[in-house]
C-alpha cells in the first residue's frame, strides 16, 4: 500500500513539475511570436519513444518534411530545435552567434563545457577562446608546411597494406587516419593505437545511441559506483591523460636530445619560448589536452569518408574509370600528389561529393543558445540544444538536384547551383556546412582535405575497385546506406576486390611502403624478423641433431657389417640447406630473412 501510495504521490508531482514548466516556457514566448512547429510529444518523455535506435538522421529528416526546415521537439524535457536548411542554419549559427556558439552539456560528460579537456565540445567562455587560438596557430604552421608530408608517408604505407589484404581495409584506413594525426600531434606514430582506444571510447561517451544518460538525461545524476557508463568513461579519461602526458614529455626529451620531428606540441614550446606569453597561449598542462583533442578529433572523422569512398567507386564504377583516366593524364603514371591538386578538379569533387553523399556526422554536433531568440516569427528558448542536420542539408534539391545520386559533376558543372570557378581553387572543403557554422566551424579542414585527396586519389591510382563475386558466380551484394548509429556515423562492413592496376604499380606499392613506414614498424619488422630468425635456428638446430643421431645409426650399422651404409649416389644432404619456416618466410640467396615474401 505505501509503495502505491509513493507512487502517485511521485506521478502527481511530476504531473505538476511539467505543468508549471508547459506555463513558463508559453510565458517566455514575447507578444507577436508563436512556437516553432513539430511532433506533439507525451508529457515529460517528449517523442523519444520514436526515434530510431540506427540512422537517426533519416527519422529528423522526415518529421523536417512534414513540418518544415526548422522544427523543435522535446526529449525528457530537454527542447531540441532541428535546422535542415543551409540558410537557416547560417542565419542563427553564424549570424547570430554571439547567441548560438555554446555547446549543450552531455549528461555523460557533464564536464564537456568547463574542465578545459575537450576544446570541441567546451562552453563559450575566455577559456574556450584561448584554447581555439592556439589551435589555429598551430594548425596554420603546420598547414604552411604542407603537413610535413606525414600524410604523404601514411597514405603509402596505407596503400601498400590494402594491396596485401583488402578484407582488412577497415583497419588500415583507421591506421593511416590515427598515425597520420599522431605525427602531426607528437612527431611519431607511436601513439596511434592508443589513440585509436580512447578515441572511439570518448565517441562511445558522447553519442545518444552510445551511453544511455544521453537520452536518459537523469541517469547522469547517479553516483559514479551505480553509473557503469560513468565507470567506463572514468576508466577512458585515465589512460588518455597519461597517454598525453608522456607524449608531451617524449616531445621534450626529443627537443632536447635534437631528434624532434615537427609537432604541435613542438610548435607550442617554441612558440612560448619565443614569445613568452603564456597569457596568450595558455599553460603547457592546458595545450597538452588542445593537441589531444585535435588528434582525436582528426582520428575519429577522416575514416568516415574513407570508407564511403570505396562504397561510391563500388556503386558508382563510371566515376572511378573517369577519376583514373584524369590521375593517369596529370601524374603520368606516379600516385598522386598534394602538389597535384590544381590539376586534379575531378579529384577534389570527388572528395567533397563523398562528404555530401553520406556525411560523417550526420545530425551535425550539436550547439546551444544561450538567450531567448525570435527568428521569422518562431520563439527559440534559450537552453535549447540546435542540430543543424547535415543528412538534410545535403538532400535538399533546390541545391543538389538528383541528391541521392552520386555525381561529383555537381561541383564541375557551371549548369549546377553548386558551381564555383576556377576549378584550379575549387572545388574545395573550406566553408562547406559539413564542417560546421560560425565560430564552431572545424580547424581540422586542412587535414581533412591532404588527408581525403591522397588517401582517395591514391586508392583510385593504385586499384581496380570492384565488387567480389562468389564460387557459384554471383555478385555479393554490397549496401548502400548501413552506417554505425554513433555521433560520427561509419559504414557497415562490406566485401569488395582491390587490385594493383599493373604490375609496374604492384612494384610501386612495395616501393612505398619504404618511404612510408614509420619507426615503429621497423621495430616491428626487427621483431618479426628476430623470431623468425630464431626459429630458423632451431629448426637447423634440430636437423643437425636428426643427422647426428643418422650417423651413430649408420656407424653401428657399419659396425654389424652393414653393406648399405655410405653416401647415396647424389652426396650426403647439406646441414645448410633451408628449412621449411612458419608464415610462407623466404629466405633469399645472401641469407636474410624476407618478411613480405
């Protein structure tokens, strides 16, 4: 009886509790505005019985369809406001963003807008704006310098990996985007695979379809013993503030041992010990997280299109024969170049109508107003949380017409909307919506763009592309949309076929993984090559044994007056002659190990 009792006492109080904030919110909304339209929810859960658990974007897609191209609906009491409109997007989120530039807090990180560690995600304040400069600072230094060419030396280490196992393609492109973000970051690709740990790990905590508090918002106010998301986010943030600890440190003791490579955190402490303005640019405990945070940021959103991309070549094959044809002409035979991207237009569209075909972050990273606003008559209360829905700025046909097509002629065109010359500039990545509004537009594009063009252009360079069949003959189907439902959305896996286009490039690819190989994997191979070595080693070992113990046989059969004792007529076996070896080794003529034979 009491529990009943407790129980509409609870559900009367809660009744009230949403009463009186349905009361507020209309009191707030100023003479002349009204609400903006969108789905009618039930009392304090909203509509979040109707979002889908996968591709949500598609579902917020279709309720801007019914109801507009900017809606509101409400979750667990939370308003959230969806734009699927470029217009309008630019409207309140650059425009006015001296309104909508802070970031909503994530109940699973509730320190996402204050703690200083996560610039992308981190409130409107004097801290953010420090931490943003810096970033760009040390973007721009890098970017002057063409990125040191470590994309360069990731991209063919790439390529020579998908050309040994293409089945493994997800694994390498989430190598070439992790180590190429570490060097950059550190100077070495040492800390690429931690990095990749932490990454989809901080992805986990901050996407709705990743940790429950997100949706769920109370359960963000459990103790961290009953929260087993606080507990796995807890455990994540440990290893990574030792992870960027000792790489700050591993870039000290390489400054001052004279063997540092150029880094971000390389730049930052010669930037301070030049300027002497830590005001400016912060303390090195502050920048330690700036860097961290870019190497994630690079790591978590460049395999994305990576992926797509290979997805589009198999849909799509009239673009990869047109986008080899146009690499074959301008780099007569040679993989494609950063320093080729003024000839290369075709190229360039193709990456960017990849990112437009399926966009990494589909419902966009979320921001936050911070004051009650009026646009076009409809009231936004301050605290709501603004989407701007990439998914559906990219399917809006005024602009993309045909926009569930892949068709990078969109952007060389001059019959398109989306047509800008020269085509030596553009197209380009630099202000596209998919890289967010106003003051929360993403410094990474550099990267993302080096990034995109060789790993891209190089693949179109290097492979056929096509899809693999099976023994009875027929086609293994390959989907079209099945993406992870994580913030940063990622296509399912997928069977295809990638062969060297010749063998003058199959000898090329071996070619670079030597200039493309980092530290680690020659440690890796000196590794490899040691067991292997050692296990040559004992397998002569035990066949000099066998033939010991064959000559006190044949000496005791000697002995007993054995006739069939002596040499056979071709000569007694050689104790050098190679053994048989794990893993297909070879061992060549001058006697080492080749480990990629």
């Amino acid at each position: 009886m009491a529990f009943l009792t407790g129980l509409i006492v609870t559900s009367w109080a809660l009744s009230v509790l949403y009463l009186l904030k349905r009361k507020q919110y209309r009191d707030r909304i100023p003479v002349g505005a009204k609400p903006l339209p969108g789905p009618k929810g039930l009392p304090l859960i909203g509509r979040v019985h109707d979002v889908p658990p996968e591709k949500t974007w598609l579902k917020f897609h279709e309720w801007s369809k019914e109801y507009g191209p900017i809606y509101q609906m409400e979750m667990f009491g939370s308003v959230h406001v969806w734009i699927s409109s470029e217009k309008i997007a630019n409207d309140l989120l650059s425009r006015r963003a001296v309104i909508y530039s802070d970031r909503p807090t994530i109940p699973n990180l509730p320190n996402n807008r204050t703690s200083g560690e996560y610039l992308a995600l981190h409130g409107r304040n004097e801290t953010w704006k420090r931490q943003r400069k810096l970033c760009q600072h040390l973007m721009a230094v890098s970017a002057n310098d063409s990125l040191h060419d470590y994309p360069t030396m990731e991209r063919d280490r790439f390529l020579f990996l998908l050309a040994q196992d293409p089945s493994q393609y997800r694994e390498y492109i989430e190598q070439f985007t992790a180590r190429t973000v570490s060097r950059l970051s550190w100077g070495s690709a040492h800390p690429a695979n931690v990095l990749r740990h932490t990454t989809f790990g901080l992805l986990e905590t901050i996407s709705p379809a990743g940790a429950l508090p997100n949706i769920v918002s109370w359960l963000g106010y459990l103790p961290r013993f009953l929260s087993p998301w606080q507990q796995k986010e807890y455990a994540r943030h440990e290893l990574e503030a030792r992870m960027w600890k000792n790489n700050v440190k591993y870039v000290h003791d390489s400054i001052n041992d004279g063997s540092a490579d150029p880094s971000f955190v390389r730049t930052f402490i010669e930037t301070v010990k030049k300027t002497g303005d830590k005001a400016k640019w912060g303390e090195e405990s502050e920048a330690t997280y700036v860097v961290g945070q870019m190497a994630i940021a690079g790591a978590l959103t460049i395999g994305s299109p990576i992926q797509s991309f290979l997805l589009a070549m198999l849909h799509y094959p009239q673009w990869q024969m047109k986008l080899q044809e146009e690499i074959d002409a301008v780099c007569q035979g040679k993989c494609p170049e950063w320093s080729n991207r003024e000839q290369l237009p075709m190229l360039r569209a193709v990456v960017k109508e990849v990112i437009r075909w399926r966009p990494p972050v589909p419902t966009g990273i979320p921001h936050a107003s911070e004051k009650d606003d009026v646009y076009n008559g409809y009231f936004i209360p301050a605290g709501a949380t603004i989407h701007a829905l990439e998914w559906g700025m990219t399917r809006n046909e005024e602009i993309y017409p045909d926009a569930e097509t892949f068709n990078p002629s969109r952007w060389l065109d001059p019959s398109y909307p989306t047509y800008k010359g020269p085509l030596t500039e553009y197209p380009k990545l630099a202000g596209f919506s998919q890289f967010g509004f106003g003051r929360r537009t993403c410094q990474g594009v550099p990267i993302v763009e080096q990034d995109l063009f060789l790993a891209m252009g190089g693949m179109a360079w290097a492979f056929n592309i096509t899809k693999k069949f099976r023994a009875d003959g027929t086609e293994i189907p390959v989907h079209w949309n099945e993406y992870s439902p994580l913030l940063i959305a990622k296509p399912a896996p997928f069977e295809f076929d990638a062969r060297p286009r010749s063998e003058a490039i199959k000898w090329k690819l071996r070619g670079m993984w030597e200039t493309g190989r980092g530290e680690d994997d020659i440690e890796e191979e000196c590794r490899v090559r040691e067991e292997k070595l050692r296990v040559r080693a004992e397998h002569m070992k035990l066949d000099r044994e066998r033939e010991v113990e064959a000559d006190k046989y044949d000496d005791a059969a000697s002995v007993g007056g054995s006739e069939t004792s002596g040499p056979s007529e071709g000569g007694s076996v050689s104790s050098s002659a190679t053994p048989n070896t794990p893993g297909g080794l070879s061992v060549r003529g001058d006697g080492e190990v080749d480990i990629w034979a």
